[in-house]
C-alpha cells in the first residue's frame, strides 16, 4: 500500500521530528517523510533530518511577508509531492489562506489539554493554573493559533516541586508517543474530520487517547 507522504516543518530542536522518524522507519507504518522544512537554517532538527537522509529545506521567514512565504513553502510541500504537512516545533503562524487551502491536512502539536494554556509559556500557565493534570494534543490546524478538532491527547501529571522545565520533559516524553500515534490514526484514514471534531473509525490500539506515564 502507498504510504502517506509527510512534511514534517520545525524551527528548532526536532525531538518529534526524531520520534516521526523513527515511526516512519518501521516498514509497516502508514506514513513515509517526503520532506524536513525549517524557517532557520541553525534549526538542530535539520541534522537529525540529514542524518536519516531526508530531504531538507530551509525557507527564510525574514524580509518577505507571510503570503509570500506561505507560497514559496507550498511550492516546496507540492514539489515533494506532500500529502500532510505535520508541525512539530514550527514557529510560524500561516495566512489563513494557506490554512484553508490545506485544509484538514495540517496536524500540529501542543504541550498541554487544549483548549487550555494555548500559545507560549505553556508549562507557566498550568503550573500557574495549579492543574493536578496536563498534557499535550495533536490536533487539525486552523487560521487561529492552537485551535482545531482534537486529534489525540495524552495526559500527564503535575508532580509537587515541579518547574516549567521538569514539566516540559515529562510531557516532551508523551509528545514522542502521541505524535506518531495520531499520524498513523490519519495515514490510516482512521481520522476523519467531522465539523469542529475529528471521528476515529475503528475500535482498538492505537486509540487517540494516552495516559501517561504508561506502557
Ligand atoms: C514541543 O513541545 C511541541 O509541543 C511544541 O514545540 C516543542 C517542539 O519541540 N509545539 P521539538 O522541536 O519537537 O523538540
């Protein structure tokens, strides 16, 4: 069966890039990673990219505007022949229009319950919140910034004495088992859009929920 060709588009470290690449390296996940773009080229995750051998592409975000650059990264999404487009660290919010003209192809994931603590600062804002509970959400892109029908959601808990950083990492942990999950639930066709939410067809592992930490 073909497999779903992927973009995955980072800005820096790449850790659920590496997660992804490891899922895709399996030869009988759904999904294969056609392209590995980045907005800076110091992004760290360009070399793990390089070091699997994907094909790489770095499109400055500076001194052009966002139309501008939404039009060259889609000339290089189609170039690659890319399906689904996954952000994972990516930096930059696309025009609407780019948004609608991928849509429901466009996953991203977020290091908390949406819709709670959305944008940056995100572990200050649950340990702000005093949540007994987080997490982290893949979930479909839409114009506005970490909104979109929930794909999957894996929970994590709130340990006393935690700091944004210890949270960050207990939940990074969930992010690497989550995100390939929820591409395998699309590449399947196993995800399906349905007005504001996303239906999984099919009863069974791998579902679109993780409790963590777990096995
Ligand atoms: C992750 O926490 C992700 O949820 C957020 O940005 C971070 C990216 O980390 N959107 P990495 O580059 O994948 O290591």
């Amino acid at each position: 069966m073909a497999r779903l060709k992927v973009a995955v588009l980072i800005s820096g470290r790449g850790s659920n890039l590496a997660a992804l690449i490891a899922a895709c390296a399996e030869p009988a996940f759904p999904a294969e990673i056609a392209l590995v773009l980045s907005n800076k080229a110091e992004a760290k995750g360009l070399e793990r990219a390089l070091a699997a051998g994907l094909k790489t592409a770095v499109i400055d975000h500076r001194r052009r505007t966002r139309e501008d650059f939404d039009l060259e990264v889609e000339a290089a999404l189609k170039a690659a022949g890319v399906e689904l487009i996954c952000l994972a660290g990516f930096m930059r919010l696309f025009s609407a229009g780019f948004v609608e003209r991928w849509r429901d192809r466009i996953l991203n994931i977020h290091p908390s319950l949406l819709p709670a603590f959305k944008g940056l600062h995100v572990q200050e804002q649950a340990l702000a919140a005093g949540v007994r509970i987080t997490g982290c959400t893949v979930h479909v892109v839409r114009p506005e910034m970490d909104a979109g029908p929930i794909v999957a959601q894996a929970a994590v808990p709130v340990l006393d004495g935690d700091t944004p950083d210890s949270l960050a990492e207990r939940i990074l942990a969930a992010e690497h088992r989550l995100y390939p999950l929820a591409l395998r639930l699309f590449a399947e066709g196993r995800a399906r859009v349905e007005g504001d939410r996303v239906v999984i067809a099919g009863a069974g592992a791998p579902g679109p929920m993780l409790l963590s930490p777990a096995g």
